[in-house]
C-alpha cells in the first residue's frame, strides 16, 4: 500500500528524532526506498541539522545554563530562608534576654510624688504608683526627748526595671507598712528613707535629725 507523500513529509520529523513507532518507521524507509520526493525531503532535514550544529549546541547550552539558574534560585532561596529563620531566632534570644536583664535588675525606687501613706482601720497603708515593689525595708525607731516618746517609721521599697516599664502610672500597689497588732497607731511619723538602715533603730534623736532631710515626712499625726 502507497501512502501519500503529505502523510510521510508528517511523519518525516518523527523519523528523524527516532520517535516513531516500528510500524510507522517500516512505512516511512519504504516510501523513501520509492520516492525521491520525499527522499529530497528528508535529506533536506538532515541537511538543517548538518548546516546548524551550533544551533542545537547553543540550544542545549541554554538549556543548561537554565537549569543551572533554577538550581542557583533554589539555594539562594533556601539560603535566603534559613537567614530569616536566623534573624528571627537571634532576635527572639536577644528580646529574651533583655526581658531577663530587665526582671533581675533591681533597684530602691526614688520618691517622685508617687508614694504615700494613710492610715486605715488602724493600720498604716503604703501606696505606690505606677510601678510594684517586690522588696520592702521597714524600720521603727523609738527616741526619747526631755522624756517624750517620739515613734518613727522608715521604709523604702525596691523593684525591677521590667515592672517599671510594664506598670502603668494609671496603677496603685498597696503594701502593709505596720498593722495595728504591731502598734500602728503609736507611730507618730512615717519617713520614705532610701539612704543607709544599718543600726538605724539604735539612733536618738539628734542621730535621727541629722538624716531627715535626706527623707520625705509622708504621714504623721
């Protein structure tokens, strides 16, 4: 059976590649074998290729320059990544870390009009604003002057950074300065004092004297 030269001139590029079926690659070598038409056409695409080596050599070259590119955005893709996970990671331990620093980083909390004292149901009441202590220092001291009795009470408190920055000013801590079990009502004046406590409840009253000025009176009868 004689195929039409228009279906062999199809199948011709197929032939050429070596894609085509055995069947198929049978009928094309015997039309070839009758036809010098097609025979012409078939040299004639042997002949492109033959003429153009470099074309599918720069072809191919391209092919895989372009695969080489895809492999180059793949690792600086996940290079990329991985240097954002990096950043958030040390980011992370550096915000940690200064959250840290921060809760352990005490100090006595100066007096700025932000403490004050009132006696309630017997019992003397320290308010603070704007900030939470976590350490109170209390001492009483009792004078004698011309054989009057005189009750002093001094505190100071302590706190963190990170309850500095984190306490709104809109806030008020309260802290039980002395109850009325403990005699509350016979203290006569109440000092915020931040200087040195050691021994102060052994001073008299001229001892006494020569440190409040450094200290804010909050309360007295």
């Amino acid at each position: 059976m004689r195929y039409p030269c228009k279906l062999i001139q199809d199948i011709l590029p197929l032939y050429h590649d070596g894609v085509c079926s055995q069947e198929s690659k049978e009928i094309v070598e015997q039309h070839l074998s009758d036809c010098e038409e097609c025979r012409k056409y078939y040299d004639d695409l042997c002949g492109v290729d033959a003429m153009e080596p470099d074309r599918a050599l720069n072809k191919e070259n391209e092919m895989k320059k372009a695969e080489s590119f895809k492999g180059i955005k793949k690792r600086l893709l996940k290079k990329q990544v991985l240097l954002i996970l990096v950043s958030f990671a040390v980011f992370f331990v550096l915000i940690f870390s200064v959250i840290g620093s921060l809760k352990h980083t005490k100090y006595i909390i100066p007096y700025e009009n932000n403490i004050f004292v009132s006696m309630i149901d017997n019992q003397l009441i320290g308010r603070l604003q704007g900030n939470e202590a976590n350490h109170l220092r209390i001492k009483r001291v009792e004078t004698m002057n011309n054989n009057q009795k005189t009750t002093y009470l001094f505190f100071c408190m302590s706190s963190t950074k990170w309850d500095e920055i984190v306490t709104s000013d809109k806030i008020y801590s309260e802290y039980l300065l002395s109850s009325s079990e403990k005699g509350a009502n016979e203290i006569d004046k109440v000092y915020y004092y931040t200087g040195d406590y050691t021994n102060l409840e052994e001073m008299d009253e001229a001892e006494l004297q020569t440190i409040l000025p450094s200290c804010e009176l909050l309360w007295s009868k």
